[in-house]
C-alpha cells in the first residue's frame, strides 16, 4: 500500500540531524548532499530538481513518513510556531501556542479539530485541514455554535508550494460570529439553516434580553440530536415565545423521526395563543373559565368561552357559544396555526361574551355543588364519574363487586332523582338479561317450546325476549311472544319472582284455544279451499301489518318461477259469515280474471244446480 499516495509533496528538510541544522526548501537545495525529513528524521533526496513541468520535492530514501506526522510538522512548524503571525480576512494574528488534534466537549458531541491556535491577542481559532475531501455531517455547525471560536479551514496544497517561510499566510473564516460561510457545510445543515439564524438574528439585538431564548433553542436542538422522549420534547417547546414556537414547529415537520409530533407542537402554539388573547380581552377572571375557539371547518373557527373544571367526580371543558347570531364571531386563519393578529372581537360582541362568561360562571357554581351531591349519593353502593354530562357508573349488583352500570351514558341534567332512577332502570335491565339468559338456556325451556309449537298442530311459535324502553309504549323487561300466522296472539310481561313453566305452558295453551274457538269458521274455510277437488285454488290465513287477519287466495296452475301476480287478499276482522264468503268467492273471481291478464282461458261451470 502506498501510504505517501494523498500526502502533499515535502517541500523543506533539514540539511544536517543535529540541533544546528537549517531548514532547506527544496528549490534551493544541492542534489549531491544528504537532506532528512523534519517529520521523521529519515534521510530524504531531492527529487525532480530540473523538471519544469512537475513540483520537485523531496523523498523519502525509506518508508517511515505518515501523514499525520507531515502534517503535524508542516503546520506547527511553518505556519503556526510559537510567534508565526497570519491574516484572516484582513485582520493580523500572531501565534502563542498550538494544540495538534485537542478533543473539545459539547453539549452536542466532542469536536476534535486539527488545529487548535491560541492567539496572542486572546483567541481561540480551530483550524480544518482538508487535502483532497472536507468532513461532512450536520453537526458541525450546532457545535462551533456551542464552542463559540472561529473556524478556519486550509487547502493544504495551497501552501506546499511556498517558497518563503517569512512569507505571513492569508486565511478566510468557514465560521464567524454566529455565521458560516461555506455552502458546503451550510447546504445540508438544518440547525444551521434554522436554529443558528434565529441564534444570529437573537445575537445582533440585545443579547443580555435573548439570552434564556437562545439557550432554549440549544436546548430543543441538543433534546432531539439525543433521541429524546416526547414529553421533553414537547416541554421544551411549551416555554417558549411564540415566534420560537413557529421556528421549533417547522424543524419538527422536517425531521423525519420526529415529524409525528407536529400536531402536539401545533396545539402548544394554538394554546399559547389562546393564553395571550384571553389575558388581553380583559374579560373578569376565573382559572377555570376562558376565552377559546371551537372548529367548524377548513381554517374556520367560531369564538365563545370554554369550561375547564375538575373534581374528585366531575370532569368537565365544554364550550359555549354565544346566545344570540349563532355562528358569530367567527375567525379564519391564514394558515392551520393562530396567530394573535387575526384574533379580532369587535367591542360590540365583547358584551354577549361577558354574558355568556357570567353565565358559564354559575354553570360552575352549580357543577361545584353537584359534586358534594354526588360524593354523597356514591356512598359504599356506587362509584360514579361524569364527563360532560356523560355518566360512568360502577354498582354492587351481586354481592360487593362493582359491575358497570352506566358507560358514557348522556344525562344533561343535575338532578341526583333523575339520574339514581335510570340506574336503578340499568340495574333491573342487567338482572332481567341475566335471568333471561338462564330461562332460555334451559332443558325445560326448551320442552316448553316443543309443547307449544306442536299443540294441535297450529305450527305455533314461542319466543321469550328482552325489550328496552321505548317499544311501543311497554315497559322494559322480559316478554313472552305466541306467535301464530305470522302474528303474536298473546305476550306479557314475564314476572321473573312468580312465572313459571307450567303456568306459561297453561296461558299459551289457553291462549291457542281461545283463537281456535273463535276463529274456527275461518279455519275451516281456509282447509275447505286448500283441499278443493279439482286442486285449483289456495288459500293462506295470516296477519298484515295492520295486525289485521287477513286470508290470501291464488291459483296453483301457474307454477312459482313464473312471476305472475294473481293472488287476492281479503281482510277479515268485524265481518258475518254470510259477508266472509261472499268476499272469498269475489276474491276467486278476480284471481280468474288477473290469470287471464296473462293469456290464460278458464271457464267456468256448475255441478248439481250450484
């Protein structure tokens, strides 16, 4: 491996090894004579002397030179020994002291440049020597920033040619003052294109008044550079001024790993804003009762005055908008993120917002109140939270474990009376599907059933089921349904304390009697017609929608996949025998006529003078 292959060409060596020797440029040197290396004391001969076209140099007669070592004599010895003077950017330094590869602790990392020089006039001057490629990275900037010296950067090969010691070098600053000058370093670098700025534009008013900002933004930047949590994040963020806020969220949206904080950045600003303008309004005070905005769409929002009160039962942040001219004030932001300029109450809506301020402020006297009488109704029975008006309730059902009652149950209401009855409403309910679950899933249930549904051979259906409030004025609990042609003929409210199966079975029974005995004519009407001899027609009895009996007559010549409509429906309720059949025969009509709509023919005949 060629070691000497991105080194830079040496151009001086001693022309003697002991403490009298001189240091000899190479233009200047005699090719007959013995030179060595200032770096490694290796014996070193000039090289390409009468070449015009090539830099000659000197080189190594063995391989024992690094390029630290060059490097390490180069610039201690000829650039910045003890009392070496250079310009930077115009400005006259001389040289009191060097340090070769110091390591510096950061906040934001350790930083070892490869030159330190210490001036004689007080200064701190880290030079980057760079041969063929500069460092890279996005941490420089925020770390120069934090050591606060000014930065240097060195082409090495603009000096190897030098043929004057004497001659004072002319450097220009990569970092000054707060700012870089390299596009190299800055094009990449997201402190400094963002925080630094900030820093910069901080630095140039009065430093003392910017000094706690300047240090926050440090802060944030060193909080994410250190994979931080959220919440240090996002607490870090919440201390500053608005504009720094605005500064924070941008960086955030652009950091990958951390871009999914940008709404939580947003609503800290949103709040803060919020804060200011609540202060400036000079509406009365209350710490739980505050100007604020509610959303309506795009960047749309509509002012009003925000609850925000907490107690042992009682969490409530409702918000409450103006009594008069629904949907005024109302205030759209240029941009998804408040800001106070566009926050404007005209003087002559303030006073419906004082009103509703007031009366938000009784509101809280009332909720105050309620929380006594809910820590009191609680007792050892329940446990009990409300959250804007949505009720969470834990009772003692079944022995002294807490079961839930109620789970975000919505009561607008303070009265303790209204709300213990829908618990107990709730506790019944649990009971009631309990029992239910046991009674149906039971063998003599199921019996029950297999009774019912066979009985005289009506096809019967019997169901028992759990109805909630609210169903056709009954109330709510568990209701046994018989169900026959297709409406029920008899259900009640089961009594879970005193029904039993066989005074179930007994009612049902009864019950289906009851309509056979009734009804029996129209039975035997519907069999009559079904058994016909010549097979032709059909007859089906059952209940509409009106809960009315009704017998549906067709024919049985058009098969089913035809889809003929020829049946007729006659309604039964409140009609003589005489008016029954006679509507049945017109309803055997009109079931002749509808097949002949079709292109059927049927003729009709008598037998026996009938």
């Amino acid at each position: 491996m060629d070691v000497f292959k991105y080194l830079p060409q040496l151009v001086v060596a001693y022309d003697g090894n002991d403490e009298f020797a001189n240091l000899i440029h190479v233009k200047k040197a005699d090719k007959n004579k013995n030179y060595f290396c200032p770096c490694c004391g290796a014996a070193v001969r000039p090289w390409i002397l009468d070449n015009n076209k090539e830099q000659p140099c000197y080189c190594h007669k063995t391989e024992k030179c690094t390029k630290e070592s060059q490097v390490h004599f180069f610039y201690k010895n000829w650039l910045f020994g003890t009392g070496n003077k250079f310009y930077i950017d115009g400005q006259l330094f001389e040289t009191s002291s060097v340090d070769i590869g110091k390591k510096w602790i950061t906040k934001f990392g350790d930083y070892q440049p490869d030159i330190t020089v210490y001036t004689t006039s007080g200064q701190t001057i880290y030079f980057e020597i760079f041969f063929s490629n500069r460092k890279t990275g996005n941490d420089y900037f925020c770390i120069w920033d934090s050591l606060g010296n000014d930065v240097v950067e060195v082409n090495i090969k603009e000096y190897m040619y030098k043929t004057d010691k004497n001659d004072i070098p002319v450097f220009t600053y990569l970092y000054h003052d707060g700012k870089c000058y390299s596009k190299t370093y800055v094009k990449k670098d997201l402190y400094a294109n963002t925080v630094a700025k900030i820093k910069h534009r901080l630095s140039r008013q009065k430093i003392l008044n910017y000094k706690y900002r300047i240090e926050q933004l440090d802060w944030f930047w060193q909080t994410i550079r250190n994979n931080g949590t959220k919440e240090e994040i996002l607490s870090t963020i919440a201390v500053m001024d608005y504009e720094d806020m605005l500064s924070c969220y941008g960086i955030i949206k652009k950091i990958h790993c951390v871009s999914c904080l940008k709404n939580d950045v947003l609503n800290i600003i949103n709040k803060k804003v919020i804060q200011d303008i609540n202060h400036s309004l000079n509406l009365p005070y209350d710490e739980n009762i505050h100007f604020d905005l509610v959303h309506l769409h795009g960047r749309t929002y509509e002012a009003g005055i925000r609850l925000d009160i907490k107690t042992p039962h009682i969490v409530f942040n409702g918000f409450y908008r103006r009594c008069k001219h629904p949907g005024y004030p109302r205030i759209v932001f240029s941009k998804n993120v408040y800001d106070a300029s566009e926050i404007s109450i005209p003087k002559s809506e303030m006073n419906e917002l004082e009103n509703i301020f007031r009366k938000t402020a009784r509101y809280k006297q009332h909720l105050l109140k309620y929380e006594n009488v809910l820590a009191a109704f609680e007792g050892n029975q329940y446990k009990i939270r409300v959250k804007n008006n949505f009720y969470t309730v834990l009772a003692k059902i079944y022995g002294d474990n807490f079961e839930p009652v109620l789970d975000g149950y919505f009561m607008e209401t303070l009265d303790i009376k209204y709300v213990s009855n829908i618990i107990q409403l709730k506790i019944k309910e649990i009971k009631d599907k309990k029992f239910l679950e046991e009674f149906t899933g039971s063998e003599d249930y199921h019996a029950l059933v297999s009774i019912i549904e066979n009985y005289k051979d009506m096809r019967c259906k019997l169901d028992t089921i759990y109805k909630e409030n609210g169903h056709a004025q009954q109330k709510p609990g568990i209701y046994i349904n018989l169900w026959l042609y297709g409406g029920y003929i008899y259900n009640r409210l089961l009594n879970p304390d005193e029904d039993s199966y066989t005074n179930i079975e007994e009612e049902c029974k009864n019950e289906i009697d009851g309509f056979i005995e009734s009804h029996n004519f129209i039975i035997n009407l519907v069999s009559k017609i079904n058994n016909c001899k010549n097979s032709f027609w059909k007859a089906e009895l059952f209940f509409d929608y009106g809960k009315n009996l009704v017998i549906k007559t067709d024919q049985t010549y058009i098969g089913k996949d035809i889809p003929h409509i020829t049946y007729e429906k006659t309604i039964l309720s409140d009609f003589d025998k005489e008016t029954v059949i006679f509507n049945i025969k017109e309803s055997l009509k009109k079931v002749m006529k509808n097949m002949e709509k079709y292109g059927y023919r049927i003729m009709e005949g008598q037998q026996d003078g009938k």
